[in-house]
C-alpha cells in the first residue's frame, strides 16, 4: 500500500462509452501525475498537476482529459477511445518537483478498449 | 534509442543467487530513481540516487555519474523479488522524468 488509491482496478468500455479513472492520496503531496504504460513500452507521462493547476499535457489527445478538483484527488475522463488506447494508466503523486524528491504510485487501472 | 537503456531486458535466476541489473542514460541528470512494478501493475519506489551508493536491504543501488551508469543489485534473490525493475532519470535540463524499458527479473526456487 503506498497511500496512492487509484479505482476501477480493471475497466472494459467500447468506443462509444465514457467513463472516468479515480486517483486519490492522502500524503500532502501537491504534485499529481497520469502516466500510461502500454505492453513492452516505457511509461509515458500524459499530464502533471501541480498545486491543482496543469502544467504539462504531453501531447495526449482530446479524448483523454484530466481533472484535479484539489490537491488530494485526480481524475482522467474518457470518451470515444480506440482501441491502441488499451493500457494500464498509472496515477502517481509526490511533493513537488519529483525528479529529486521520490513518487508514490498506485496500483494501476488496466484498460481494454473494444 | 531510448535516452535510458536498461539491461538485461529480461532475467532469469535461482534462489539465493546476486542479481545485477544495469541502467545507462545518456544525458546530464541531477537523480536517477529505481522502481519496482509487480504483476499487478503497482510501482514502489525503491532508490533515488544522485551520488555513490544507498542499500536497502538485500537491495544496493550505485551509480557512476561520470560514467552514466546506475547498477540495482539484489543480493540472496527469493521468489518474492520477481517484478519488473524500471530506471528514471531526472534530465539537469528539464523536469521531466524519462524511463527505461525495464527489466522482467524472475527468481525461481
């Protein structure tokens, strides 16, 4: 357990669906990421919240588009997905600047995409 | 090419054998992390080194800044430390984290 919650565990949607991934943590970081980890693929950063305001979408499409409401929670809503959008999506937090300070991650939504 | 290379990509061992796991990068870094991801997909962070040496353990990460390499051992390998290790480095000139592929270990008893 790392104090980084993330719900569903797994999600099956079809392309016509929209649904939402939950991230929460409790640790007082202020800093909250979505990465995407696709098979035999490095993580990939898609977007970083700091202090509740976004400050890096990495070049991620349209149909992904994040939330954070406060600084303890985080959202990625979803809606008309392909199916190479099929992954796990990891939700991380951490003080500020990580890099030189250490992440905590969750568990991890895995995604399919029909 | 991947700006962090990690090898071996995958690893098979017995119990109780030492286990090296190397990771080469290319740019300037201001810290290098190692990571843990089980089968289940979580990741725990294991190091975060910018300079010599830290254990853990049964786990010793060094690293090498003007050699640009970072080694993750695991001494007396159990089952229970079979996962996929991942390398991140900090680029100096950026904030961003970028990863390697990481490395499948498997411990057999």
């Amino acid at each position: 357990e790392t104090g980084v919650t993330q719900t569903p565990r797994h999600l099956v949607m079809g392309m016509t669906n929209k649904k939402s991934l939950k991230c929460e943590q409790h640790l007082g970081h202020n800093a909250m990421y979505w990465y995407k980890q696709s098979a035999k693929k490095p993580l990939e950063l898609m977007f970083v919240y700091s202090l509740e305001e976004r400050v890096e979408n990495n070049s991620v499409p349209s149909r992904f588009s994040p939330e954070c409401p406060n600084s303890s929670h985080l959202f990625l809503h979803l809606h008309t997905l392909q199916p190479e959008d099929s992954a796990l999506y990891l939700c991380a937090s951490s003080l500020l600047g990580w890099g030189n300070t250490e992440a905590f991650f969750g568990q991890g939504t895995r995604l399919t995409v029909v | 090419k991947n700006e962090v290379e990690q090898s071996p990509q995958n690893l098979t061992a017995q119990e109780g054998e030492f286990i090296t796991i190397n990771c080469s990068y290319s740019v300037g870094i201001s810290a290098l992390h190692w990571l843990q991801q089980h089968p289940g997909g979580g990741i725990v962070s294991l190091f975060m080194l910018s300079s010599g040496k830290k254990k853990h353990g049964r786990l010793i990460a060094t690293i090498n800044i003007q050699e640009k390499h970072s080694s993750l051992h695991i001494t007396a390998s159990h089952p229970r430390d079979s996962a996929v290790y991942i390398c991140a480095v900090r680029e100096t000139s950026g904030s961003r984290l970028t990863f390697g592929e990481g490395t499948q270990l498997t411990v057999n008893p």
